[in-house]
C-alpha cells in the first residue's frame, strides 16, 4: 500500500520537523509539501503518532491517503518537480 501524505503547516519549524520525520519513515518528497512511499498499517500509524505530535490542529492540517500500488502506478505526472534553491529534481524513490 501506498500512503501519500499532504499537509500545510504554518510554522515554518513544524513544517520542516515534518519533513524531516516523513523522510526518516522513507517516505520520498513529491512536491514541497507531499511525500509518497510504501507504508503498512504500523508505519502508517507511526506516521500519524508523529504527525499528531507536530501539528497545532488548530491552524495546521495533515492529510494522509491510503492508495493501492495499482491505483498509485496509474498515476500521471505533468511537468518535473524541482527544488527550486537548489534546481535539483525530487528524488523520487517508490
């Protein structure tokens, strides 16, 4: 299974603590704020206990998408994902 995750956080510190977490579980950045990988149930609960402890529920959201290997592989991407510091592309690991 496939767990996207999506968020938007206003504290530029939590958002960066996020990222770091979801990169540390192997999860891969698609765009800035939206990270993929494989995830079991456990993983996916490990994600969301992190994600909780995080984010001010108040003015943050976290979504987080179960999706099938098949549905995630019938994806289309348009366009190329680019860091824009750096000019890099994402480094897409899934």
């Amino acid at each position: 299974m496939m767990l996207l995750v999506i968020y938007d956080i206003s504290s530029n510190e939590k958002r960066l603590k996020m990222s770091k977490a979801l990169m540390q579980e192997g999860l891969s950045r698609i765009q800035k704020s939206a990270f993929v990988g494989r995830a079991g149930s456990a993983l996916f609960r490990e994600i969301e206990v992190k994600a909780r402890s995080i984010v001010d529920e108040k003015t943050d959201i976290v979504h987080m998408v179960r999706v099938s290997e098949l549905e995630w592989n019938g994806t289309k991407i348009i366009g190329r994902g680019v860091n824009a510091k750096k000019g890099l592309g994402w480094d897409l690991v899934y």
